[in-house]
C-alpha cells in the first residue's frame, strides 16, 4: 500500500480543518459586531460554536459515510483531549488562576451533559433525531439562561466577551469578515472529507478499529483549534479565558455536535466504546469541574501530571 497519498489526505484534511475553524470564527465574529452584536452574545455562541466547527464537520462527515465509531468517537476523544492534552499543555505554558465564580456553573452544566451523554449510550442502540433534538434544545437553554444570568455576573461576562476579542482583536470590513467565514466553511468541508477518508484507509490497513482512529487521530485533529486558541490566550496572560474556553468547548461537543449529527443522520453506539473510554471522559470531566470550582492555581506540575494521564490513555487504546 503506497502510504504518501494516505498521509497527504490526513495532513492535508487537519490542516484545512484547523484553519477553517479559526476562519469561521473570525469572520463571524467581525460579521456580528458590525450587526452591534454584544461580545457577551458572541463569545457564548459564535466563538464556541467556531470552534467546535471541526468536530461538526467530521461527525456528519463520518455519520453519513457510515462510520459511527469515528463520528461518537471523535466527541469523546476530542472531549478528553480537551481536558488531558490542551489544559494540560495550557498549564504548562502559563500557570492558570481560576475565579471559581465565573466558571463553577458551566462546570456543573458541563458534568450534567457528560454524565447524560454517557447513560444514554450505554441504555440506547442510538443517538436518535429525537435524542439529537433533546441535547439541541438542552444546549439553546443553556445558552439563553447563561446569556441572561451573566448580564448580572461580570466574572463570567469578562471571560466570554475576552474570548470574542481574542478571535477578532481589530475590527475589519463587512464583505471581508462575511468572505473570512464562507473560506473557513469550504475549508472545513473538504477537511473533513480528507481527514475521515484518510483516517477509514488507515484504519483498515493497520487492523485498527474506526472508534480508535476516532479517538486519537480525528480528535487530536478536530481539537487544534482549540490547542491553538488556548495556547495564544495563556501566552496573552488570559489562562482563564483558555479554561472557560475548554469548558464551553466539551459542553459544545456533546449537546451541539452529538445533537446536531444525530439530527442529520441517526448513529448507532459503537460497540467498541468501552468502559475504559466512558471512564476516561468521566474522570477528565470531572478534575477539571474540580478546578473550575475549587479555584486557586493549577500550576505546572499538575498541568505535568494531566498530561501523563493522556499518554497512558493512548498507550491503552494503542495495545
């Protein structure tokens, strides 16, 4: 087998899924302002949806090739990689200080959706339209209580409205932004053709599952944006914006992108998810709900030790 064109396709498909994440990000964010959206609202939705664009894109990509194991399993390895690799790697590059006020809420919202997601793939076959519709419309509650709620509370207010600032720190024309954000999408769907097609050849070559090509390789690569995102925000002295961001992302994840996938086409459960990846979303889950709440420093050391929790995953899912 001539490997060269599998690995333009998956170098070629990450590629063009992290650069249009961030491309959908920043021309909707300039498109919004220029409507004299607030930066509370975009930062809410807009940025949080952006980023998790990538994760959209090979999800549907996947459920419509017929591939459930990469579709759920890219949420799932996407969701810890979030937490084990990119906080992790956050913590590394700048210690982060957390105000439990602005974050302990869309912790605990994020934990719900965790511990939900996870019973209903182990009671359900599927992720139903009905199914999908529920995590829908439980994340456009979220949204519409967490918009009103922060208009009163500044701590969380600040945080989202510097994540709107991060993606679009100069305002730029209105056919500019509007031709950013079509780019980015064009970007994001012939990425993610690339990266499920590369990712199902490598699969079947090298004997592996497609739930384990979800969780590693389409994760790690449907996640760069928020690698990067997170990483300019701690070298900018934001780590608190990196946190919130990463919670915003893995509560996108399930209700948004589980949701909207099982809308367009229903996923079956793989069968191959098993209790030690269920396990490992719980645990990633809930230590970071433990730093939002307990607030204080999460320093090197631990961001060290975050790390080597997700090199031993790896390790188990790859022998």
């Amino acid at each position: 087998m001539d490997w060269f064109p599998v690995a333009a396709s998956l170098a070629g498909g990450l590629v063009l899924l992290a650069l249009g994440g961030e491309f959908v990000v920043r021309g909707a964010v300039g498109v919004a302002r220029k409507f004299g959206i607030s930066e509370l609202m975009i930062g809410l939705t807009l940025v949080g949806f952006g980023t998790s664009s990538p994760e959209l894109a090979a999800s549907i990509n996947a459920a419509l090739a017929g591939s459930p194991g990469i579709a759920v399993g890219n949420v799932v390895g996407s969701n810890i990689s979030n937490v084990l690799l990119i906080f992790a790697l956050v913590a590394i590059v700048r210690p982060i200080t957390v105000d439990p006020k602005a974050l302990q809420r869309d912790g605990w919202v994020m934990l719900l959706a965790t511990l939900v997601f996870i019973a209903a793939a182990v009671v359900l076959d599927e992720f139903s339209r009905l199914t999908g519709a529920a995590f829908v419309a439980a994340l456009i509650g979220y949204l519409v209580f967490t918009y009103f709620a922060e208009r009163k509370s500044e701590p969380a207010a600040r945080i989202h409205e510097a994540d709107a600032q991060l993606h679009e720190p100069k305002p730029a024309p209105l056919w500019r932004s509007g031709a950013i954000a079509i780019v980015g999408l064009v970007m994001l769907v012939f990425g993610a053709d690339l990266l499920i097609g590369g990712a199902k050849t490598v699969a079947r070559a090298a004997g592996m599952s497609e739930t384990i090509i979800g969780l590693t390789i389409v994760a790690l690569g449907t996640s760069l944006p928020e690698l990067v995102t997170s990483v300019m925000a701690a070298l900018k002295g934001r780590s608190d914006v990196a946190f919130g961001g990463i919670i915003g992302s893995n509560i996108y994840n399930i209700l948004g992108i589980i949701g909207i996938t099982a809308l367009v086409q229903p996923i079956a459960v793989p069968v191959d998810l098993l209790a030690r990846d269920w396990a490992a979303l719980y645990v990633a889950t809930l230590l970071i709900v433990l730093h939002a709440n307990t607030g204080g420093r999460v320093n090197r050391l631990e961001g060290g030790f975050l790390l080597l929790h997700y090199v031993g995953y790896c390790w188990l899912l790859l022998n």
